[in-house]
C-alpha cells in the first residue's frame, strides 16, 4: 500500500519537528514541536488528524502537540512518563508565551484534552491503528523516548532522536530490520569525543575551579541533561545545588523507574544534591560550589541570575553541556564572552569551556544504525547538513525530504 508523507516541520532543519502519514482514509501526525527562539517558531499548520504520535518529550517534538490533540481529540499515542514530561513543557510554553507577551499557541483545556487523548505504550507493545500495526521500540535519547515501527505491507521505523551509545540514564538504541527508515541526522558530519575522556576532562575541570576557590556553574536543559549530570556528580565531595524545571522531572522519571538504567544511582544523585526551593535556598546555592541549573542555553531559568551574581569572578566558571543554537544566550557567550541579562549585554569574566554531552547518535552512530537496520529507503530528518550522509550512504536509496512537499513510499 503507497502512503503519502509531509514534513510539516524539522526536515533540514534541527526544530519544530512533524511529519504526516496519510492513506486509506487516515491521517496520522508523528510529533509536533516548537523551536523556542525568541518569538518561538511553528511547524506548517496540521491538516484534521486522526491520530498523533509522540516519539519524546523534548519542546521540539511535543511543543505543539496541544494544538492538534486538543482541537481534533485525537488519540496520543507515546509512553506515560513522555506524557507526563511533555504536560510540564506544554504549560512552560503558555507560561513564557504569557510572560514574553507572545501569541499563546493553544490553551490550558487544550492541554488538558490532551492529556485526556494519551493512550499509553511502553517498549515492545503492539497496537492496530486501522490499517498499520505499531510496535514502539526504546530509542535512546532520554527516559520514555520511543521510536515507533509500522507494518503493513513492509516495515517503516520513524526514529525520532536517538542515541545508540548507552549512558548513565539510559541504555542505547538496538537496530531492527525495516524496508524504510526516518531517521535523524542532528550530527551529520560530526563525531562525539569517547563519552570516557570527556566525563575526565569535566571532572578535572570542576576540581582545578573549585581548588582555586571558584564556583561551578553548570547550565542543563531539564529533560535529561540534568540528571546525566547529576549521575556524573553523584560521587562528588562538593556542596551542590539543583534548581529550575529538572527538579521537577527527576521526581518524574523516579516514578517510572522502568525507563532508567539504574534507578539506584539516580536516587543516591537526587540525595546528594541540595534543592533550591525558595528565595533563601538560592541565596544558599550561589554560596555552593557546583550550581546545576535549568536553562541549558541560558535563556531563561535560574540560570540568569547566578550568572548575573558570579559574571565578575574570574575564579569560577561557566560549564557548557549542551548544543547552544543561533540567537541565544548561551551562543553569544561563546563567541563574545558575553551575555543579556534584563536586556543588557554583560561582559562575563568567568572561565567558559564546553564539553560533549549529546544525547545524540554521531555521523559514525548513525551509519552504522543504518546499516544494521538493513532499509532500502532512508529518508534523512532534523539535521542542517543532510547531505554529509550521502557518501557513507550509496547503497541505499536516500530521500531529503522539504518541508511542506509532499513524497509517496511503499508501507
């Protein structure tokens, strides 16, 4: 059977991710995200689904899912903890949407409906969605998130992000046999350092900071940066903090020990850490000697005010762990040493260093994911550079796909 597919978002690009699935009188939508720049950018507007899938909670796969499930109250299909991860960032949205006096996508009852909508699945469940069989298949990535396998005629796998490498969350993705394979290429062209060496060099870094009498401070993107962290640390003889939104959902993924790789580690993290509850907690904090906090591009969170209090002290630093895009805080301070708080730009005289935490597949991961999976088609999504796959990839039929243009495969 031929079914029609649409990138409504995040094809050649790292953001705003959705995709449809239409044939025999269906219509589904794989994710729909949001890229939170400054305003926020929106996928194409959703044709009338049927039914959604959500392969992980991250904003730029489930920021606008509201805005789908709530209107049409269609079916959700992802895993509980992905659900319930994504409620917090759903909210977050209208929150800063309400705060930086920008247009709200879609409102709390949509939202709510939603939640209503989430039919759960976990790793290896099998559902019938009218004419396609679904399997979900751990991804990876973060807690819950999910790749999903379609069958019908042959079988197509639609990735969402991935990870194939196992770190201290979460286990790695396993391959499996299909004829078409969706698949991210975020790192095309670009290998991770061994995970090893830098977890070495971090550690001897936040050591030299702290015996010189400075202060760490490590900017986290909630939904899985944070807590790696935190596993990483947990071992430490330092005063550390945790503030912002990854409090909230390591107490979330602990509800759902079964998408963790140890649960133990996580809970003795969790323990080893001070929480910032209140005003006086944080006061606390910026006398701490590790600060992990929430937002991992410096864009807003408790971020902005320790780096306010600490900006002037060459002593402490700055520990980048996560990808900071074009337009934000966290990319102005590495090419300018500097950073805009309250509207002005502020010269940052702490130490800055950036290391490789991605919870990505590298170019080499990904190859070698491809190959495993043995498919005659592999369409290549939510990456800027495509086209560095192509060589490593000349057996296979490759597909770029655009946004908004329509293309027709086999299911």
């Amino acid at each position: 059977m031929k079914m029609k597919f649409k990138f409504l978002g995040g094809a050649d690009m790292v953001g705003r991710m959705g995709m449809t699935m239409e044939g025999n009188g269906m219509t589904a939508l794989i994710e729909y995200g949001l890229s939170p720049t400054k305003p926020p950018e929106y996928p194409i507007p959703a044709p009338r689904i049927d039914y959604a899938f959500l392969t992980h909670a991250h904003l730029d796969h489930c920021g606008m899912i509201p805005q789908v499930c709530g209107k049409n109250r269609c079916d959700l299909f992802t895993t509980p903890l992905s659900a319930e991860v994504a409620e917090i960032m759903m909210y977050d949205t209208l929150k800063i949407a309400k705060a930086e006096n920008y247009i709200q996508p879609y409102s709390a009852d949509d939202i709510e409906r939603t939640m209503k909508a989430v039919v759960p699945m976990t790793y290896d469940d099998e559902i019938t969605v009218d004419h396609l069989d679904v399997t979900m298949l751990d991804a990876g990535h973060i807690p819950g998130a999910a790749m999903f396998k379609f069958d019908c005629d042959v079988s197509t796998i639609y990735s969402g992000d991935i990870h194939t490498e196992s770190q201290r969350l979460v286990y790695g993705a396993k391959p499996c046999d299909c004829t078409n394979l969706f698949i991210e290429g975020t790192y095309g062209g670009r290998n991770h350092p061994p995970r090893k060496e830098t977890e070495a060099a971090f550690l001897a870094k936040i050591e030299e900071v702290i015996d010189r009498g400075g202060t760490v401070l490590i900017p986290c993107f909630a939904v899985g940066r944070t807590q790696e962290i935190m596993l990483l640390l947990r071992n430490l003889d330092y005063e550390m903090w945790v503030d912002g939104m990854g409090r909230s959902v390591t107490r979330l993924f602990l509800d759902y020990p079964e998408y963790i790789k140890d649960v133990k580690h996580l809970k003795a993290a969790k323990r080893k850490f001070n929480e910032v509850r209140n005003t006086n907690s944080r006061l606390s904090a910026k006398k701490g000697q590790i600060i992990v906090t929430t937002g991992g591009m410096l864009d807003g969170g408790p971020v902005l005010g320790y780096l306010n209090y600490l900006k002037d002290d060459p002593k402490s630093a700055v520990l980048l762990v996560g990808y900071q895009a074009e337009d934000t805080n966290g990319r102005l301070l590495m090419e300018q040493g500097c950073v805009k708080i309250d509207g002005e730009v502020v010269k940052v005289e702490c130490e800055l260093q950036k290391y490789d935490f991605s919870a990505h597949a590298d170019h080499n991961q990904i190859v070698e994911f491809i190959k495993a999976c043995d498919p005659d088609n592999v369409i290549m999504m939510h990456s800027e550079t495509r086209d560095m796959f192509l060589p490593d990839l000349e057996d296979y039929n490759v597909i770029l796909p655009e946004t908004g243009v329509e293309f027709e495969l086999d299911v």
